[in-house]
C-alpha cells in the first residue's frame, strides 16, 4: 500500500500561477521541510516570466515540464538527483524533463546550501510531496473533466487515464488543475514502484560541460563587465602601508586602482559572521582592467608596501599543538564512566599521537564573483555554497536591505567547503560599489593557494586503558589551530561502546585563516582511530575485526540520545566489505587494511589491498561498502564514491602544506603534490540495498580510506603511519630490504 504524506503547505504557496505565455501551470514546491505557506505571490502573476521564480515545476500546455533545481550545484549531483525525487513522484518520464538552475529565494526556501552532504537528506520528504501533489492536482482536473471519481484514475509518464480507457496528457488539464484546491493528503510511492529513483542518470549538465557552454562563474559575462583582480597581504597578518601605482595604471587596458577592506572589516567583527572567515584587517589595493589578463598583469606590477608581522610557520605550529597536548587546559565535550580510574587501573595503556598539516581546497575553478552595484538592485552572479549568507552579508556590509539583492547560483568548479565563505563575494560586491560598474573579481590560483582558507593543522593524541584482556578506557584529545569546531564529533564510534570514555579539544589562535574542508570534523580523525584501532587489536591479541564488531554490539538497545550511527547498520557494512574483498584469504603478494566509520548520516566500511612494488608498498585496490539508505541516482552515488576515495587516498600520500614566515611554500600544482592518474587504484564499490531514507555520499568516503591504505601499509611493511602525508616519511613505505631478498 502507497504511502500517504499530508500536505504541509497551502493552495496559495503551492501554486504560483495559472497563465504563462504559451499557457500552462507553474507549481511552486518548497524543497525543505519548513515551508513558508504565508508568502503571497505577486499581485500580476500573468505579467511575469517563470525565470523570475527558483522553486517549481512547470507545466506546459503541450505537457513539456521543467523542474527548477534551487539547490548550489558543486558537483555532487544535486542538481540531477533532486529533480528525479519530484519527477518521480510526479509520474513524468525523466527523458522528457527539463531541469534548470534556480536562483535564490529565501522568501519561500530554506537551506539553498551545498555543505555536509544533506542536500538529498533534508529534501528527500518535501521533494517527494511536492510530485506526489502536483500528480494529484493533475489528476483531479482529469476526474472532474470526466465526472468520475478522482480515485478510479491513474497517471502514468505524464499520461492520465481512467477505469474506462480514455486518456488525458498532463498539458491537457494543466490549466485546469491551476483552480483547484491543493490536496490535504496525498499517496507517494513504495520503493517497489519506483521508475526513476534508483536508476542510473546522466548528469543533467553534461553535455554543456563536455561542450564547453557556459556553466561556470568564470563563464558569466555582462554588458559593460570589468574584471578586477585584488592584491592582497602575502603574509597572513600583514597589513598595506602604501602602494606605488606609476607603472601598473599606465599599463594596457587598466580603468581604475584603489583600495577596499573597510566595509567587509567592519561588518564582519560584528557578532553575526554568517559563514565568514575571519578576514585580514588589512585595506587590499584592487586593479581594474578591460580583461582578466590585463588586470592579473598589472596587479603584478603594483609596488606595495606591507608592514612587518610576527609572521608564523610550521615548525612554530608543530610547537604550540604538541604543547597542548601536553597541557591540561581542555574543554571535555564527552565523558563517560571515569577515564582516570580506568588508566589507573589498567593492566596495559596504548598511547599514540597522530598528527596532519594544514591543506588548501584547490578547487579546479579559482574564486570569483560578479557584482552590478546599483542605486535600485544588487545582482550577483557565481559559485557559492552559501548563497543566502552571502546576500544577507553583502547587504549588511552596505547598508541596503536584502530584498535588494538579487543572486544567482553558478555552476561550480569545486568547492570542498572553499565556497562555504564568502569572502571573494564581499570582494566583488565591495569594488562594484565603489566604481559603480559590474564587474568580475577573478582571483589566480596563486591568490588561492596563497590567500585562501585552509583546513586547520591539527593533531590528536589517543589512549586506551587495557584491563584483564578487556578495553575498559577511551581517552581522546585534539589540538587545532584556530578553532577546535574543525576536528572531533564526540558521539560517533566509539562512543557508548566502552564504559569509560572521555573526549577532549583545545586550541590555539592563528592568524593564518581556517575553515572547512572536505568531510569536516572527521577528514583526518577516521585515519588516526582507525589506525590506532587495529594497533590496538595487535596489543589485545584479537582480531582486528572482532573487535570492532564487538564494540558495536555493545551499542545495540541503547538508550543514549547522543549516539548518531547504528551499530547494526555498520555491522552489516563490516560483513559485506569482508565478503566481497576476500579479507583474510591471505591472497599471495597482497597485503589489506580495514576500516568502518560513520560519518554524514552515512555507514561505510573500506578495504585497501596493497602490493609490493620495486621495494615499495603500492595501493593497488579499494573495496567500498556503503549504506546510505535509498539511492536516488547509482550512477552519480558510484561517482561521489569514487572521487570521495581517491581524493581522501591522495591527500593523506601526498597532501603537505607548509608556511615559512607567514607566506605558504607552495602558490601552485608545481610545488604542491597531488594523486596523479597512473597512481588511481582500481575501486570495486557494493551499495547495502535497503529502504530507508538516503543520507549523504559527497564526503563520507574520504575521511576513513587514509586508514585503510595505513594499515595495508603496516601489513606490507611492519611500519606504522601516525602523519599524513604518508609521502613524509617514504622510508616507512619501503619494505625491509631482508625481507625482500628473502
């Protein structure tokens, strides 16, 4: 039986309007689960076009439908996944569906963000209710043309028909369906009835990408468009003196030079920072130019004055992180039992120290953002994960109100949680307001990499107590820079499994700007409990997977409202990857490593094979198992999968970042290493069927495959990793020299 959803929205925010220009519905849906029924449409719905809206279906009279994606598409598939939730419920065939980027609209949605893998999850149910009930709609102007009973009809790929064979498209009664009311209840679909969701599609953007279209921020063009390029501190904590303009306004092509930072300054030391990173006090000197190129080379040709900081660098931060380990001035963010006694008592303690650089995001497409500043609008156009924090700051920080702005979203080139802050958007807002011009602020990948956000050196110290061959102690502590909200998330595994169990994070400032980055909060915390779990099951001597299942088995029946995964979900996850991998087998030449971890709602469990090559320990194979409850599209879930593994596979071989006097080492892919093609491993992934409702996939993978390739690496080699890169320290992926010419 079909199950039934009550509409949680009225008439009046359902519909948008009952005329377009060529005839036809718009069908507004709200995309998250707290809709906003009270906002009224405009007064002369017939006057406008349907591009001014950015959340609905529309409905044509020749039945054509266009779904409108409202969500920032960075590459996760959202922008194609979202659509097949309401296709599907609305009964169309997904090959005559239209999808369209929406822009923002904060009257009527909630949430427009692309962070922490919970598009899909938070509007699975809306998403889903607005098909099922625009369907209704539809099929209620059928009935009512025929004078039956709406219940002795059914729709099917955009085709009404009734108990006695006639038939009716959705174009037919399109209009008609505008007059009625919007259904109290409305039935969605059993799993088993699915025509769309579940089955493999093709990014809706593909071809446009393929093709080169314009898609992306740095492809948006306007009339009378200027490009602005800013020069801003080398060093982080370094402020302008002064600046030398002579040669550079003299150049070929260049309008203007000044300089910007007091709006963005003072807004953003206000208590409501909305996704903003802490910006440099400094003014930054900005170079406008005809062209992307003239303005890059003029800004290469300003002569600017920066004063002396306490500028930081890395061996400085290795200092103060160790020296708080060491420390005792923590925050306890969980305890459980009591830690102390459990050590006191113990017949054996394991103590290990994990510890991981900062990293850049190094997104393939370098920030930019358009801005036309004017007396009656602000419109803003370009890749940005928040988009809504970004207009609420845009118009605080220039004293308009946020209904002046107008946004739209972008197609972006990455993200990684870059774009989560919106610094480059207050850049381009800050210089169209002051020349009064549209203009694009394009940063270099230099700028990027050498004035970015990045995620936070940190470093984790880990101790478990051993008593009478039981754990019976968890000690955790973290030490970040900057802000410890970065590393720990105190209530996954393996929280609840052991009586004792104690969770600690400190930190220390740093003028150096931080954020998040890929699978925040646990992107390099799985490598480091991971890797010390399987150390810990040498000590105990008990099988690595054993113990883990175990643990897990302690969790199940709980009481405690804290704890987020399910043991019996990620049980079954361990299952499956141990089958499927041939963990065990002892395969000639092949040396595994295993983990499991919950992150980002989802349930995965991984196994690295690892060879020996030319005296070196080579990842060779991963095998996946994920359980993130109904997947809507297999072939973009394979594909978040996949990129989730080999970017958590390079960063932890290759990833190093390093500062010396405040300036990083590396502005380019020429001194900064990532995983090459050649270096991919093959990846084998298996999905736990179920039907419960999806969680996320863009991060998940990432943050436990370090571990994996960790401990294949001590099986291959006898040597334990505790600091990414692993690349660091090469002699540890070599194989004894006696082992091999024995």
């Amino acid at each position: 039986m079909s199950k039934t959803s009550k509409t949680t929205f009225s008439r009046r925010a359902f519909m948008r309007t009952s005329t377009l220009a060529g005839g036809g519905m718009l069908i507004g849906f709200n995309l998250f689960q707290s809709c906003k029924p009270k906002v009224a449409p405009p007064i002369d719905l017939s006057q406008l076009n349907y591009n001014d809206f950015n959340a609905f279906i529309k409905i044509a009279s020749n039945g054509a439908v266009t779904i409108f994606s409202p969500n920032p598409e960075i590459g996760q598939g959202v922008k194609t996944s979202m659509p097949m939730i309401i296709a599907e419920e609305l009964d169309v065939a997904w090959k005559n569906v239209h999808v369209a980027q929406g822009v923002l609209d904060t009257k009527n949605y909630v949430r427009q963000v692309a962070g922490g893998s919970q598009s899909i999850r938070f509007g699975w149910d809306a998403l889903r209710q607005t098909g099922a009930t625009a369907k209704q709609m539809l099929i209620n102007a059928a009935a009512t043309r025929w004078g039956v009973d709406a219940s002795e009809c059914t729709a099917s790929e955009g085709v009404i028909s009734n108990a006695a064979g006639e038939t009716l498209g959705y174009g037919d009664v399109v209009n008609e369906a505008a007059t009625l009311e919007v259904p109290e209840n409305v039935k969605l679909k059993e799993p088993k009835d699915y025509k769309i969701i579940g089955k493999d599609a093709g990014n809706v953007d593909i071809t446009k990408i393929a093709t080169g279209k314009p898609l992306f921020g740095l492809d948006y063009k306007a009339e009378g468009m200027v490009y602005a390029c800013v020069a801003r501190p080398p060093a982080f904590g370094q402020k302008l003196v002064s600046y030398d303009d002579t040669e550079t306004k003299n150049m070929p092509g260049v309008i203007d030079i000044i300089t910007i930072g007091e709006k963005a300054r003072v807004h953003l030391n206000g208590d409501n920072q909305n996704w903003s990173v802490r910006l440099s006090d400094s003014d930054k000197v900005v170079v406008i130019a005809e062209t992307t190129w003239q303005a890059m080379q003029a800004k290469k040709a300003l002569k600017v004055v920066w004063e002396d900081n306490n500028p930081e660098s890395t061996a400085q931060h290795d200092q103060e992180l160790m020296s708080i380990l060491d420390g005792n001035n923590f925050n306890t963010l969980r305890s459980d039992g009591n830690v102390k006694k459990a050590f006191a008592e113990a017949d054996t303690v394991l103590e290990r120290t994990y510890e991981s650089p900062f990293l850049p995001h190094n997104c393939l497409e370098p920030m930019n953002f358009f801005a036309d500043v004017t007396d009656d609008k602000i419109n803003l156009v370009g890749p940005v994960q928040t988009p809504a924090a970004a207009a609420e700051t845009v118009a605080d920080m220039l004293g308009r109100n946020v209904e002046d702005i107008h946004l739209e979203m972008t197609r972006m080139g990455g993200g990684f949680g870059r774009r989560l802050y919106g610094d480059f958007v207050y850049e381009a807002a800050e210089i169209s307001n002051a020349i009064r011009k549209p203009v694009k602020m394009v940063s270099s990948r230099e700028d990027d990499m050498n004035t970015g956000v990045y995620r936070p050196a940190i470093k984790y110290r880990i101790k478990a107590a051993i008593k009478d061959g039981e754990l019976t102690g968890y000690h955790l502590k973290e030490a970040a820079i900057n802000d410890n909200m970065y590393g720990l998330i105190p209530n996954f595994f393996p929280a609840g499994a052991i009586e004792n169990y104690q969770v600690d994070v400190a930190s220390y400032d740093s003028n150096i700007t931080t954020g998040a980055w890929r699978a925040p909060y646990t992107n390099f915390l799985a490598y480091a409990e991971q890797s010390f779990f399987d150390e810990l099951a040498e000590l105990m001597e008990v099988d690595k997977i054993q113990l883990r299942m175990d643990l897990l088995e302690k969790v199940k029946g709980t009481d405690d409202e804290r704890i987020q995964y399910d043991p019996e979900r990620m049980q079954n996850c361990i299952k499956m990857a141990v089958k499927k991998s041939g963990w065990g087998k002892k395969l000639e030449g092949v040396y595994q490593g295993f983990v499991n971890y919950y992150c980002h709602n989802t349930h995965v469990a991984q196994v690295a094979d690892v060879e020996i090559e030319n005296g070196n320990a080579v990842v060779k194979k991963i095998t996946c198992v994920v359980d993130c409850g109904i997947v809507v599209n297999p072939l973009g879930a394979i594909n978040q999968i996949e990129g989730g593994i080999l970017d958590g596979i390079g960063h932890s071989m290759y990833g190093d970042f390093i500062f010396e006097n405040g300036v990083p080492v590396a502005n380019n892919f020429d001194r900064y290493r990532l995983i090459r093609m050649r270096e991919a491993p093959e990846i084998e992934t298996h999905l736990i069927q179920n039907e419960l409702s999806p969680t996320g996939l863009g991060e998940p993978t990432l943050p436990p495959i370090g571990g994996a390739i960790a401990n294949a690496f001590k099986a291959a080699t006898g040597n334990r990793l505790y600091q990414q890169p692993f690349s660091k320290t090469p002699e540890l992926l070599k194989v004894p020299e006696k082992e091999i010419l024995g």
